[in-house]
C-alpha cells in the first residue's frame, strides 16, 4: 500500500492546498494530510481548527485522512508507514527551501522519498497568508478558499 503524507500549515486550508490534495491522493492508495503543530509560528486557528477544516473539505475524497503531528516529518512518515511526502511548488522563491528540506529529510529516512505538485496556475498566487491578510481588511476571501472556511475567517476575524 502506497501511503504519502501532505505536511504543512493549513492555517487555513486554501483552494491551492486542496487542488494538491485532489492530484496527489489519485497518486497513492492513501494520502494523509498532516497539520503540523509548529510552536514557531502564531497561526490564526489552532491545530483542532485547522484539523476540522481539513476534514470538512476533504470530506468526499475516500482516501483522504487528516491528522496533526509534533516534531519531525520524517519521524511521522515513519510511524505512519509513509514513503511519499508530497509538497506544493508555487513559484523560485518556494524552491530553495524545499530542496534542502527534501534532501534533508532523506538522508534522515532514506525509504521516504519528496514528490512537488506544480502549482495549478489559477493558484499560483495564493497563500494561507494573504488569504489571513486579504480577510483582516474586510476583503472579499471567498475566490481563495473553500465556503465553509470562509465562515471560519468570519468568526475569527469578528471576534
Ligand atoms: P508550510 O508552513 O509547511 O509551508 P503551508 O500550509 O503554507 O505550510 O503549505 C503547505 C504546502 O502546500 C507547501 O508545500 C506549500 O508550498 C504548498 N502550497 C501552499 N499554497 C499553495 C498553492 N496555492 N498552490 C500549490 N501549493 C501550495
């Protein structure tokens, strides 16, 4: 069984995240999508809420799970029997990051190989980040993210 596995931030999930997640789940039997806890960065929803949103849009993908992870990614592909960590390209800036991630993680787990997704060219400007921004100012984010974490946005950003 070919298991990947999607880390990142979601914070929140994007139309551009889920366009990588529809094409690498037909890749693989299963793909999990795993929200990293990062103490680093002060994300806007907490892991549950991002966990939730996940679930909520990958809901009719049948080998689509959704998970949160500590630590390092190699270490959860490990324990999960995954040998695919699948990443999103966006533009040269994502680039260099990768690369060095990628190598990285297989000189630390050599049965885990990195798999990058071009991005789909309607998203190749999105980010969880402008999405955050975008919706700070009262913008409209409903053309870059899915409905129902469109009302997330709302609630936060009222609160
Ligand atoms: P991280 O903090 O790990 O970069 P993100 O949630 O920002 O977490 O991104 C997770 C992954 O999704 C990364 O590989 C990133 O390049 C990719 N990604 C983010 N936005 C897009 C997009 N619009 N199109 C394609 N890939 C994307």
């Amino acid at each position: 069984m070919k298991i990947g596995i999607y880390p990142g931030s979601f914070d929140p999930v994007t139309k551009g995240h889920l366009d990588i997640i529809e094409r690498s789940a037909k890749m693989m039997d299963m793909l999990i999508v795993a929200v990293l806890n990062n103490n680093v960065k002060s994300p806007l929803f907490s892991v549950e809420e991002r966990v939730n949103m996940l679930n909520e849009v990958t809901k009719g993908l049948e080998n689509v799970k959704v998970d949160s992870f500590s630590g390092l990614t190699v270490d959860y592909a490990r324990k999960n029997k995954a040998t695919v960590i699948v990443r999103g390209l966006r533009a040269v800036t994502d680039f260099e990051y990768e690369l060095q991630m990628s190598q990285t993680n297989r000189i630390m787990y050599s049965d885990v190989d990195t798999i990058f997704l071009t991005t789909s060219l309607e998203y190749a400007y999105l980010s969880s980040s402008i999405v955050k921004e975008v919706a700070l100012y009262g913008g409209d984010v409903s053309k870059f993210v899915p409905a129902c974490v469109v009302r997330e946005i709302h609630k936060k950003v009222n609160a």
